[in-house]
C-alpha cells in the first residue's frame, strides 16, 4: 500500500528571522520523519511566501530545506509540487536540481483506488474574477520576463512585500460555504472523485461531502497541519 502525505501554506520567509528559522526547522523534521514510509509527498501550494527564479538566481536561506528533499527523493519518495499564488514564478529549479514533478495546473492521482483531485484553492470561488483575471497576466510569459530584468535585490523585495499584502488580505476573506471552496470540493466529487485537497484558506478543515471527502491543509503558520493517506482512508493530523 502507497503511503501520501500533502502539505501546504508554509510561507517561508514571511515572518522574522527567528520565527522564519524555527518554521523551517518545524518543516524539516516532519519531512525526515516521513521518509522511513512516504511513497509520495504532495506540496500544495504557497511553499514560500514569494518566489521568484530567475535564470541563474534563486531566493537564499533555504538550503536547508533543498537538501531535506533532496534526502526523501534519494530514498525514493515521488515528490510534487503544485505552485500556489505566492510561489507561481518558478522555472526549472525544482525539476532539474531537486527532481521534483511540478505542476502549474490542478492534477490529479489514483492511489490504493481512490481518486483524489488535488488544488491549492485559489481562483475557486465565484467571485475571484478579479483574481483571475490577474493570475493570468502575471503568470504571462511576456510579464515574468520583463520582471527578470529587475535586479533580484530589487526585485525579490518587492514580489515579498506583494505577497505579504496578498497573504492579509487572503486571510481576511471568509472562505465559508458561500465563498465556494465547499461547493468547489462538492463538483469534483460529483464528476467521481473520492478525495479533494486543498490549501490556501490557511484553517485546516475535513469534512465529509456525500460519498467524498474535502481536506483543506490549513498551514505551517499556526496550524502546522498536514494530510496523511493510507489504505484507502485520509485523515488529516497536526505535527507536534
């Protein structure tokens, strides 16, 4: 039996410095505690609070966490990452370097017979037209390649102040049923999915949907919260 396990919301680099350490330190042991287990780990979304690769360049301070994913892919974990809406602008530094299967689009996956459709949640509901709207011209190709000629101590400052205004006002908003993210989950498991994972509301929510199941992740902010699946069955789980 496959073992999963899918986290998300950890917005690395979004606090000070010593909250920032402790966060990432939190993080690193839950990854090297899965690895004995883990046939899949799913990252869903909004890994850091912004990223944004250029050619050469990548954001500092993170080569702890590289190599604790580095150390579950060399013990045979299938590691994917599905990009949220802070951490969208990556190229191929998680594919080339870290052997990561990145995914800019929802995606599915077939587990022990379960289907489980998995999303970060953002765009989701009916009225973020306007987020959507701007998804798409900032994930243009033509936007992200005039941003590359910012120099990157100007430009990663500036996408992090972005993303810090985002993040409040993302957590401001009510995500209840009337903001869609519970009706979102029920479609998919009407067209016949099984399990719905989503992130990106930042409160850690499992509830059962008809013949289904909807796990949103809540975050590694205050919640540090995760998913695990095995034997058919998820169960959402807070590391301590």
């Amino acid at each position: 039996m496959a073992k999963a396990y899918f986290i998300s919301d950890a917005h690395l680099g979004s606090g000070t410095k010593d909250a920032e350490r402790a966060k990432e330190t939190r993080l690193i042991d839950f990854l090297r505690s899965i690895g004995d287990d883990a046939r899949y780990l799913f990252i869903v979304g909004d890994l850091f609070d912004a990223w944004f690769e250029y050619r050469t360049v990548v954001p500092k301070g993170y080569h702890r966490l590289f190599n604790a994913i580095e150390e579950l892919k060399q013990r045979g974990v299938e590691i994917h990452y599905l990009v949220g809406n802070h951490d969208f602008w990556q190229r191929d530094f998680f594919t080339t370097e870290l052997g990561v299967i990145q995914h800019r689009d929802p995606t599915w996956i077939q587990i022990d017979g379960k289907k489980i459709y998995i999303h970060h949640g953002d765009g989701v509901t009916p009225h973020d037209t306007g987020y959507r709207i701007l998804k798409k011209i900032l994930r243009n190709k033509f936007t992200i390649w005039l941003y590359t000629w910012i120099h990157p101590d100007i430009g990663i400052p500036i996408a992090r102040g972005s993303s810090k205004k985002s993040r409040t006002y993302t957590s401001a908003k009510n995500y209840g049923e009337s903001d869609g993210m519970l009706a979102f989950a029920k479609n998919k498991i009407d067209e016949g999915f099984d399990i719905v994972v989503m992130g990106h509301r930042h409160e850690p929510v499992c509830e059962v949907i008809d013949h289904g199941i909807y796990i949103n992740l809540g975050d590694w902010i205050t919640h540090n919260t995760f998913a695990e699946f095995e034997h058919g069955e998820i169960m959402l789980k807070t590391w301590k």
